[in-house]
C-alpha cells in the first residue's frame, strides 16, 4: 500500500476492516452521518456539528473531538469519524485542540494525547504540530496512521513521491510505510487516529493502584 490521501466528504474515505487492528475511516459533510458498532472517534473540521448518541446530544464547535462507544449520529459542519471495529472504549469529549503539542517530537515537531488509550494497546487520538521549515527524519510507523490536515500547509514524501497536504485533507499511512513531512513557510496541524498503542495504564500499573499504600 502507498501514502493515500482523499478530500474529507460524505461516507467512506478508508476501509481498514481486514487489518490487524480493524478501523474504518468516514466523513461527514452537512448530512447526517450514523455510527454503529465500534468505538468512534471523531473530530469536527468546520462546525457546528450535533452529535447523539446515548451519553446525550451535544453540540461541537470547530476543533472540538469526541470518543462514542456504539451507536452514534453526526451531522452538521464537517469532520472525521474512525471507528476501531469490536473494541468497547470510554465516552470522551474534549477540545478545541491547541496551537502546538504539549509534548516534545522528533525534529522539532510537538504533539498532544488528545483522547488516550483506556489499556495499554488501545487506540488514541493524537494532535501533531509541525513548525514551518521542519525536514523530519524518515521513519515508519508499526500500524496504520490516519490523519487529517486542520491547518497549514506541507508535504509527505515517501518512495512514491511527494504529496500535498492541504486543510480539509485526510490520509492514510500504511503500516511500515517509510516516510516524513516537511513543510516550507507554513506550519502544519494534523490529527492523527492510531488503532493501538504501547502506551497506557495496566491493571498492576495505573495511578489508583500505585498510590494505595496498604497499612497493618
């Protein structure tokens, strides 16, 4: 598979059911879009947007995301939505996202854990921040990134060529792709959706446990 990127519309952009780690990647434009099974997560490009679903209805401004355990409708503005198929996560609001990440990258970049793994291995949501005149190093990744471009501007350069990133675009980076970003002028602010992670609490290692001292 190759670096693929698609315009955010209506219905589905990326199907990864087959993979390791299942997920389906769809957009929403105005039209209600419905979620079924899975967990969804979502981020609103251009708001409002309303979001039902069994937590309640709620209204989302522009940077604003959301994690939905089952079923789900979204409609209004524009946005991302990808669910991790057969996976039961935590209902989440949060946003709008920030200016840069809180934590340091590689070359420069920052990035934020928008919505974390519940366990260790779990999917998250990140926020990437690429500074204007980054060359970030070459690398890979262990499973599929989806993304989405929220502002500025850049390329992805993998062995195929270079590809434009643009607001409103979203991407797929195969698992073990090589690849880097770079941009010119322009900062770049991405999303980036990953279907599991190395990272994360355990059941002998989270902060309830590890601050509980036993007493006689």
């Amino acid at each position: 598979m190759t670096f693929t990127t698609t315009p955010l519309r209506p219905g589905l952009l990326f199907d990864l059911a087959g993979s390791v780690h299942p997920s389906v990647a769809q957009g929403w434009c105005d039209s209600p879009l419905t979620l079924e099974e899975g967990t969804h997560f979502g981020f609103v490009q251009i708001g409002p947007a309303r979001l039902d679903c069994q937590a309640g209805s709620f209204s989302l401004g522009a940077g604003l995301y959301f994690a939905v355990p089952g079923a789900a409708r979204v409609q209004g503005g524009m946005g991302l939505a990808i669910t991790r198929l057969g996976y039961q996560g935590l209902f989440s609001l949060g946003g709008p996202i920030e200016e840069r990440g809180r934590l340091q990258y590689i070359d420069g970049c920052t990035d934020s854990l928008l919505l974390a793994p519940v366990l260790r291995g779990d999917p998250c949501l990140n926020l990437l921040h690429l500074p204007p005149g980054t060359r970030q190093s070459r690398h890979t990744h262990p499973s599929d990134r989806v993304g989405l471009v929220v502002r500025g501007a850049g390329t992805c350069l993998t062995d195929a060529g270079a590809a434009e990133l643009r607001p409103g675009l979203a991407f797929l980076i195969p698992t073990d792709l090589p690849h880097c970003f770079h941009t010119e002028d322009s900062e770049l602010l991405i999303v980036a959706y990953h279907p599991d992670s190395d990272f994360g609490p355990t059941h002998q290692d989270h902060p309830m446990i590890n601050r509980t001292l036993r007493v006689s």
